[in-house]
C-alpha cells in the first residue's frame, strides 16, 4: 500500500477535532443561514463539482470562526474561489451577513465536518488552505483531539497542489511546537523559513477581534506557513 494510503487509512472511529457547541445566534445569523446559506453552500457528502468550474485557483479556510479573515481575503482575492468550512451556525450566519454587505460573491461554505469532507476530494485541488487558531485542546488527555495530526497533515498535502501553501497560526506555544514539529515531518511540505522555524504573518492574515483580544491577555502568535513541493 502506497505510504499516503497508509497514513489516510483509518481503523476505527475517527476522533472528532470540534465541538459542536452552538452559543448564541442572532436573528439576523438565524435569516442569513435560512435565506442564504443554501445558495452558498457546498454539500459535504455530494460528490465533488468545482462551483467556477476550474477557472479559478482555490483556497480554502478551515474553521472560519465568525467570518471575518475569510470576508477579508475573498475581497483581496476576487480572481479566486474561496471556500470555507465551519461546523458553528453563528459563525455561518456572521459571514453570511458580511459577504451580502460587502456584495462578495466568491464564497461557497461548507457547513459539516470538513475533515470527512476533506477526504474525498481529488489530489492537488487546493492553491492555498488556511488554519487559523484551531482549539488548542489544552489538556494532556485531549491533546489527542488536536487538528493536526501526522495523518490530517499528509491529507493537506494531498489536497495541495505543486507550489500551493499552507498557512497556520496559533497563540498556544505548546501546540505551535507541535505543528511546528508534525509538518516539517511531512513528506512534500516545505517550510518557508530556511531555518525550518516560524514564519513571518502573511500578508493576507488581517489581526482578527479574536487575536486582538489574545494580544491584550499577552498571547504570543505563532504563525507556519508551508509550500507543496514535488
């Protein structure tokens, strides 16, 4: 069995980097979601049709939060398709609401667990794939919920195509020398840093309310940044 094979395969029950905590939703995120989402929405368990049919490089976002950097960089990058995953209806409904402000049409959204979805797209889709502040799973025994794994970063690679990147941030230190350390492992991802280190903040990574509010507690941000290479 070839190596990524192996390291896709699964033996049993995947654990579920997410949970599915809902909070509180507006009634403007509630009429967003009802009136728009469908629209705008990619099908996680549809077979998989490119929504610009191939005119356009991809990105994608994983766990968008409420929105706000995936507005900002579809606006910088109009020219591509832009595509985000968030399992949160209020965040969901929070992007919603500012890509109809901003008359921003080149966003599709996953609403479902995106690491099933991520499985069963074809290699080298992606131009750019963006993962900012994942939960840190902060406790020993959860650590093993963490987003990044040696298998979940082989699947990103495969998802890349030649040359595409692979941007990340977190302010957590311990899981930053875990990422740090899990995709400088991995075969076909190259680190930006000559030194194999962490990388400056990329350009298109807009200081979001949750990062302002982390530098306001003293959180340090870590930012990665990887390309596919052949």
């Amino acid at each position: 069995m070839p190596v990524m094979e192996e390291a896709l395969k699964t033996s049993h029950r995947p654990i579920r980097s997410f949970v599915l905590r809902q909070g509180r939703i507006t009634a403007a995120q509630t009429r967003a979601v009802a009136e728009h989402l469908p629209a705008w929405r990619i099908d996680a368990h549809a077979v998989w049709r490119d929504p610009w049919n191939g005119r356009r490089p991809l990105l994608l976002e994983i766990g968008f939060g409420n929105g706000e950097h995936l507005a900002a960089i579809a606006a910088q990058r109009a020219g591509w398709g832009c595509i985000g995953a968030e399992v949160h209806t209020p965040g969901v409904g929070s992007l919603l609401l500012q890509l109809r402000e901003a008359g921003t049409d080149n966003v599709r959204i996953v609403h479902d667990d995106v690491v099933t979805w991520l499985r069963t797209l074809p290699e080298a889709l992606l131009q750019c794939i963006v993962i900012q502040f994942p939960d840190p799973w902060p406790k020993k025994r959860q650590q093993k919920r963490r987003l990044i794994q040696p298998d979940f970063a082989a699947l990103l690679c495969r998802l890349l195509q030649t040359g595409g990147e692979l941007q990340l941030a977190t302010d957590w230190a311990d899981y930053a020398g875990q990422m740090l350390t899990i995709l400088n492992a991995t075969p076909g991802l190259q680190n930006t840093n000559p030194d194999n280190g962490y990388a400056a903040r990329p350009n298109n990574r807009i200081l979001t309310r949750f990062e302002h509010r982390g530098q306001r507690l003293g959180h340090e941000v870590y930012d990665l940044c990887y390309r596919r290479v052949p």
